[in-house]
C-alpha cells in the first residue's frame, strides 16, 4: 500500500495568513492526488483533484502543486471559514489511502 | 441536485451483522463507480470498498475483506455496504462517495454522504 505523510499534524494561523500544508507518498503518484476539508460534524469536502485542479465553487485562494511522491496545498490568504481539517489522498492504485490530517487552527 | 443519503447504521454487538444503505440522486448512478469511505471517532479517514458502476468489479480493503460486500442496485440507485462479523474496531461513521470521473473505480471522491454511525460494543 501507498502509504501517504502529511505535514505538519496542526498549525496555529492568523486570518490573511499564507498557509502550506505537504502531503509525501511512499511512491510516485502521478499527480493523482485529491484534498479535502473537514470541518467538525462534517463530510468531508473536495478542495482540489488531479494535484492541481481546483473543485468546481472551490474559491482561488486554495491551490495545490507538486508532482512525483511530494505535493502541497496552498491557502493563499487564511479566512474564518477556512479553519478546519485537511486531508490528502492518494488514488494511484488500490487501496487509496489518505494522510493522517493537517488541523489548522486560529492563532 | 446531486446528493447521497445513507441509513442502516446503529449499535451492534461483537460479530453482528449490519447491512448500510446509500439512495443517490441527481446524477447518471449507473456511470459511476462508488465507495464507501469510513472514519473511526476522532480519527482519519478510511478508504474501505468500491464498486464499479455496473456492479461487475469489487474492491476491498484488507481489513474488511472476507467480512463486508459491497453491492449496488442501478435499477434503485442505489449503494449496499453488508457488513458481518463486526468487531470494535469497525465502529466509525460510515460516508457513501462517488467519483470524480465517470468509469474510474479508484478516484477522488466529489460528493460524499452525511454519513451513518455504526457502533460495535457490547
């Protein structure tokens, strides 16, 4: 199995703060990789696919890149709702796995 | 509207049985593959089956292989999770998702349910 790393398991962030969060597969993905946010209580939601692709109503102010095993998402200016769980995935291959959670919090 | 409802989950004991269901709507059902995705209390989340769209192909992960089957009725539009065998560590909230992309069995998931909780416990 891929197994999937997240970095770093929290952070403290203020609103109009630049945020990166990392997510390293065990083996090259291709690109084929998903985040999501989840906030408390809640389903989890799809931010961004294809390590880049930005989910239809998803604001610009999230992006992802990387490619190969390393890939990052980027929330360009922090806002209130923004403050939740994120999670990569990997869909490379069967089983597709997830990392563990980056929780940001508010500083 | 594109939306997924799950039912079916509840407190069961150690080795019970528990069948989950998932009515789709607002989409072509029968075109997508879908999964069941679980997440233990407190924890992350856990890819656990996937169906094709058509029903002919099935995917496990291995902690729930041999004990739970994953069906789907295109006629109902709908998704089937029968769980047997139930231990402690299956108690979490169970999501129903779809794919991202019509035909890809293993994908990004772009809708998921509210989820339903399973509770195994004496």
């Amino acid at each position: 199995d891929i197994q999937m790393t997240q970095s770093p398991s929290s952070l403290s962030a203020s609103v109009g703060d630049r945020v990166t969060i990392t997510c390293r597969a065990s083996q090259g993905i291709s690109n084929s990789l998903a985040w999501y946010q989840q906030k408390p209580g809640k389903a989890p939601k799809l931010l961004l696919y294809a390590a880049s692709r930005l989910e239809s109503g998803v604001p610009s102010r999230f992006s992802g890149s990387g490619s190969g095993t390393d890939y990052t998402l980027t929330i360009s200016s922090l806002q209130p709702e923004d403050f939740a769980t994120y999670y990569c995935q990997h869909y490379y291959s069967t089983p597709p796995t997830f990392g563990q959670g980056t929780k940001v919090e508010i500083k | 509207e594109v939306q997924l409802v799950e039912s079916g989950g509840g407190l069961v004991q150690p080795g019970g049985s528990l069948r989950l269901s998932c009515a789709a709507s607002g989409f072509t059902f029968s075109s997508y593959a879908m999964s069941w995705v679980r997440q233990a209390p407190g924890k992350g989340l856990e890819w656990v089956s996937a169906i094709s769209g058509s029903g002919g192909s099935t995917y496990y992960a291995d902690s729930v292989k041999g004990r739970f089957t994953i069906s789907r009725d295109n006629s109902k539009n709908t998704l089937y999770l029968q769980m047997n065998s139930l231990r402690a560590e299956d108690t979490a909230v169970y999501y129903c998702v779809k794919v991202v992309v019509i035909n890809n069995p293993i994908d990004a998931f772009d809708i998921w349910g509210q989820g339903t909780m399973v509770t195994v416990s004496s």
